[in-house]
C-alpha cells in the first residue's frame, strides 16, 4: 500500500484512491494488535467476569441475566447482517467493475481492485494474477473483519456485565429498609454494598484500561476513512464505485455511534446508583449512617468514564466531535 502511495506521488497523481483502503486497513490492524497486546489483561479481566456472574436462577433473575443475554443476541444478529452486507458488498464491487470495464490491454485501474495493494513481480498489475490478487486482497478483508468483530464483542460483553452489577448494586440499595428502627442492621448491610461499589470501580479501571488505546487510535481512524471516503464519493460519478464507498461510511458510522452510545450508558449506570443512593430515606437514620451516605454520596459522583488516557470521553458529545472532526477533514480535502 505505501509503495502504491509512493508511486502515485512519483507519476505526479494524488493518491486520495488509496488513502481510504490504508486507514480502513490501520483501523481494522490495530484493533488486532490491541487485542494481542492486552491478550493476557482480557484473558484475567474474564475470568473475574466469570467468577462475578450469578450461577443460581434466583440470582440470575434478580439480575435479569435472561434480559442480558436476549438483548447481546439480539444486537449479535444486528451486527452479523451488518458485517456480511459490508464484507460482501465490499468485496464483490471491485471484482463487478472489473468483469464489465476491464481492457486486456491496458492496465488494471484502482477502481477495479479491492484493496489496491502491492503484490511481488507486477502480480497486481497482471490480468492472469487478477484472480490471485482478489482472493488474497479478500482473506486480508476478512481478517481485518475479524479483528474488528472480535474486539466489538469483547467491548460489548465485557460492558454489558459491567453495566448488569451496577444496576443490581441500585436495585440493593432500594431493597434495604431505611425506616427500620434497627440502624445497626442498616449499617451491617450497607458496608458490603460500599466495598461492592469500590470492587465495581476497580472493574471500570481495568476495563478502561484494556481498551484505551484502542478506542483512542481507531476512533481518529473513523474519522479519516469516513473523510476519504466522502471525497472519493464526491468526485465519481460511477454509481457502482458510489455504493463502494458508501458501505464503509455507513459501515463507521453507526458502529461508531454504537460504541460512543455504550460509553454514554456506563456513565448513565453511575448517575443512576447515585440518584437511587441519594433518594433513600437515609436522613431519617442515625448520626453514623448519616455521615456514611454522605461520603458514599460524594464517592460516587466520581463517575467512572470510558476516555482515552484521559483525551477524551467516550459518549455522544464524543460522537458529535468525531462527526465535526470528519467534515473538517472533509472540506479541508476539497479545498485544496
């Protein structure tokens, strides 16, 4: 891809037509490496999620573990569709347009090949190696895929689980009798909940820190692929080079949002434990459980975030700024 780049500078063209297909490529490789590189944090931060999970029915209700579960099968299906439309539409446009303009005598244009990458002794700029060419530019498409895929479901399940303890630590705290004469008993069953809630914060920690990186690097790396993309869509008239480019952006943008959307409910999970926490009739205790809510109350407004080293935070204010990063990018390129 960098000697296709470097070629095209070198016969004066602009390479805008690779410039999609190499950060679509780094957005897909590096959530890949993240996942190789974190491989042992994820392995550890799922066992602890297996040991969290509720293995009785009566907990599992209370839980609404089944709620879950229907709701990551439901959004599993969304995305499979999702995924095969893109992989298919993705793959076989190429390889359409080639079948209806190719010229056995001239050359093999970018439009033509899928990801328009550098193959050794000329392959890629062969008729006869076309066929090789698109199969291997496929597996590598798939693969990018599956990096993709791979990181969205661990993302998804490991806030999911995340999100499920929250709202459970709020259904215990409306669950306690604060009306009850006995403040010691309150006091008793408080404290666990407290060391619940600290446990809960060291889980955010952790998941934070798996995916960071990896939230940081490839959301910059939406915005630049669906700002090529974008440019490429405005300068072609063909329309099936239009669908091409418009199965990535939509592609982006919507798991995108998804992602900032998540981010958006973990931080609504704290908002909630602190409005249930601060809606009790905990004023009507003693002196002691008193001050205890208090401090409780000022921890958890420490809302945990999802946020790149601290950069920026994952939730739809984050979204808005990807978009408007996006068109500046976008305007920026038609401009010059």
């Amino acid at each position: 891809m960098f000697i296709s780049i470097g070629n095209s500078l070198q016969q004066g063209e602009r390479p805008f037509a690779y410039l999609p297909v190499l950060t679509i490529g780094s957005f897909f490789g590096v959530r890949g490496i993240v996942m190789y590189v974190k491989r042992h944090d994820i392995i550890r931060f799922l066992n602890v999620l297996d040991r969290e999970f509720p293995h009785d029915l009566p907990t599992q209700r209370v839980l609404q573990v089944r709620q879950v579960y229907e709701g990551a099968l439901r959004r599993h299906k969304y995305v499979e569709i999702l995924i095969h439309i893109s992989i298919y539409g993705f793959c076989l446009m190429p390889l359409t347009v080639y079948m209806f303009t190719r010229d056995t005598n001239g050359p093999i244009t970018v439009e033509q090949q899928l990801l328009g990458g550098w193959l050794p002794f000329g392959l890629s700029e062969s008729h006869k190696a076309y066929p090789l060419a698109w199969l291997y530019d496929v597996v590598v498409s798939i693969s990018g895929v599956a990096f993709f895929s791979t990181f969205d479901t661990l993302f998804y399940t490991m806030h999911g689980q995340i999100i499920m303890h929250l709202d459970s630590l709020s259904m215990q705290l409306k669950s306690l009798n604060w009306t009850s004469e006995d403040n010691t008993q309150l006091f008793e069953q408080l404290c666990p909940l407290i060391r619940r809630h600290q446990y809960l914060n060291l889980l955010c920690d952790q998941f934070n820190d798996i995916f960071n990186a990896g939230i940081m690097i490839t959301d910059l790396m939406a915005a630049t692929t669906i700002c090529f993309h974008l440019y490429l869509l405005t300068e072609t008239d063909d329309q099936f080079l239009m669908i091409r480019y418009l199965i990535p952006i939509v592609s982006l943008i919507l798991f995108t949002f998804e992602i900032c959307h998540r981010g958006a409910q973990l931080e609504e999970a704290y908002l909630q434990l602190n409005a249930t926490l601060y809606n009790q009739d905990w004023y009507k205790c003693d002196q002691k459980i008193r001050k205890l809510i208090l401090i409780w109350l000022k921890y958890t407004q420490c809302i945990k975030k999802l946020n790149a080293y601290g950069l920026m935070e994952l939730n739809m204010v984050h979204f808005t700024d990807v978009m408007k990063l996006t068109y500046r990018l976008f305007t920026f390129l038609k401009t010059t």
